[in-house]
C-alpha cells in the first residue's frame, strides 16, 4: 500500500469560489470572496506534501448560492481538459450547494478512475479557527491516495470534517456545525483520524473500464414540489401545469405518501399522460420510498410515479435534469431513474 505521497503525485485544485476563500468585507460586513493566492498562503502545510499542486480560479468566484448547470459544465471540462497530467482533483466549493454539484459531476462523468473531492469550510480559510485548512489537506491527501498503482477512491466524493461520503449520497445537514454535511443513506467512505481508514468495501469501482466520458447536457424544465398538510389543489395543480414542464420530484410524507384526495392523484395522473416524469422521494432524512405500503402511496404507483427509493433530493433532481438532457425517451428516463448510476440509489 502507497500513500502516495511522492514526487510524481499531480493534483489539480479548482477553486469555485465559497466561504473557504471569502472575507469579511468592512463596508457591508457581509462575506465575499477574496483572491486565491490569498487561500495558498494561509496553508503552507501543502507545500510539505511535495506534490506537484497547480491551480484553476474561475472567474468570478461563486458563493455557491448561484451555481447552476453551467458551472457543472464548467467545471467538468476543466477536469477533463487536465485528465491525464493530474492524479486527482480537489474542488473548492461553497458548502451550500455542494451537494448538487457532486451529485450533478457524479453523473456527467463517465468511467471514471480517479478522485475528484470537493470540499470547502464553515469558517474562511484566514480564521483563526477555520475548518478549512483541514478539509483542504486532507482532501489533497485523498485526492493523491493511491493502492498498488491505483487511485484509491475513483468517485465523486466530499470530504468535510474527518469523513470522505459519496458526493451525490450526501446533505448538506447543518449551517453552522463544522460536521456541515451528513450521508444518512450510504456508509462514510473513509474517517480520518490518525490514520486515513477507508471502507474499500463501500466505494464504487466502475465495472466497465472504459475511455472517460464527459456528458454535458442538462434540462432545467424540472420542479421539486415538496407536500404538506394543507396543499391546496391551486397551488398544486398550476405548478404541475408550469408551461414545457417535464419533470417533478415530489417530495412527499414517510416511506413515499400522499393525501388521498382525489384531485391530487388527478392533477398526477395528467401530467403523466403530458408525458412529465413524477419521481417519488421521501422527505425523511433516511429510509427510502416503498410505493404501495401504505394505501396513501398505492395511488401513486398505480398512476405511474417513479419511486426514487433512498436517493437524496440534490442526487434526485440532478439526476432527473441530467437523463432529460441526454435525449432519452420517457421510459428509458423511468427506467434509469429507478437504477444505480453512479452508486446514488440502493438497488
Ligand atoms: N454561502 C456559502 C457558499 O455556499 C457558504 C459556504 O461556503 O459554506 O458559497
């Protein structure tokens, strides 16, 4: 086993912007983005690693509160551009919406075989108590982890607070805590204490080794309709009929539930005969959709709404944006929704 730690070790570090690198600024007090010099200076700790560590900033730097499908893209050619000079790629990113971003890379790239770790912080990397130092070197040190020649984790992954999750199984669960984000449906893929302890049994190795892949569509005509007690027919009905509208997450109540009252199963039932996808998920933080356990979802499952089993709401909404983008029919789009692509969904 190598850690690799040596000489040859390439990581690229794209910096996207997020509180990692931002600072207070004294006229508003608000925090904004600083230069990425700035980052580099405050670690020099990774010059002890003594790897060859370049860097990509884009411009401008996002708080991640405006990522979008664009950004992914951007960042997907970046990494694919630099492919094979690099032994990993480590992304700074605002924590906020980190996990729709690992969720949507996860999905784009294809046959991938080495890490690509975002990471980011709760306190600016200038802080005295920042978390970001932390996060960032040891996302290097992942990022360059290799067994028997290898990449150890050839995923999609972020790391924060001692534990490497899957990216698109993770939630950002806290705005405050350093422990921001949670994976309640997979197992950590590795705990950094001491030492780096990875779960080898937990990480996806992509069977079919193929040439990497980029795919760098995405449709955004999608909603995500989150259910409460009280939802009235008004307001559920016009956002099922949102003009050009072709693909719902519905969030609903426990194992995939619904209130049974007619004009909602309806308003369903014709936007799926529109030929809108209706993809079920639950709005509990663990456990998954099992339509037909209870007579509130019976409904649904007889209408034709795909289960989205223990997919995460941010791996859901990518992936359903994502398999629009590829041109597919409707039902090989309810058919890849209801399976694993990268390891987002338990089978
Ligand atoms: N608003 C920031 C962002 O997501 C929060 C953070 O980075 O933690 O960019």
């Amino acid at each position: 086993m190598t850690s690799g730690k040596n000489e040859k070790t390439s990581i690229l570090i794209i910096y996207t912007g997020g509180t990692i690198g931002m600072v207070q600024r004294p006229e508003t007090g608000t925090l904004a983005p600083v230069k990425f010099e700035q980052i580099l200076k405050e670690v020099p700790e990774l010059n002890k690693f003594n790897y060859n560590i370049q860097t990509v900033v884009f411009n401008p730097v996002l708080d991640s509160s405006n990522m979008n499908p664009a950004v992914w893209v951007k960042i997907a050619l970046t990494i694919k551009k630099n492919y094979n000079s690099f032994d990993g790629f480590v992304i700074l990113h605002g924590t906020d919406t980190m996990a729709y971003t690992a969720s949507a890379l996860s999905y784009m790239f294809e046959n991938l075989d080495k890490p690509i770790i975002l990471t980011g912080s709760q306190l600016p990397i200038g802080t005295i108590r920042t978390d970001g130092k932390e996060n960032l070197i040891t996302s290097m040190e992942i990022a360059a982890y290799k067994e028997n020649g290898k990449s150890k984790v050839p995923e999609v992954c972020i790391y924060f607070d001692f534990r490497l999750y899957r990216g698109n199984r993770t939630v950002k669960r806290d705005s405050e805590q350093f422990s921001a984000f949670h994976s309640v449906n997979y197992p950590a893929l590795a705990v950094a204490g001491v030492d780096i302890r990875f779960s080898s049994e937990f990480i996806y190795i992509p069977g079919n080794k193929g040439i990497l892949k980029v795919n760098t569509k995405f449709d955004d005509n999608v909603v995500i309709l989150k259910m409460f007690p009280g939802i009235s027919e008004k307001v559920f009905s016009s956002i099922l009929n949102i003009p050009g509208l072709k693909g719902i997450i519905l969030e609903t109540f426990g194992s995939g539930n619904v209130p049974t009252v007619n004009w909602l199963i309806n308003c369903i039932k014709k936007a799926i005969k529109k030929g809108i996808v209706v993809l079920n998920i639950t709005q509990c933080e663990g456990g998954r959709v099992i339509m037909g356990q209870y007579e509130t979802s019976l409904e649904l499952l007889n209408a034709g709404v795909v289960s989205g089993k223990d997919m995460t709401s941010e791996a859901a909404v990518t992936k359903l944006m994502f398999l629009l983008g590829q041109g597919l029919n409707n039902s090989e789009i309810k058919m890849y929704l209801n399976k694993s692509l990268r390891g987002e969904i338990s089978e």
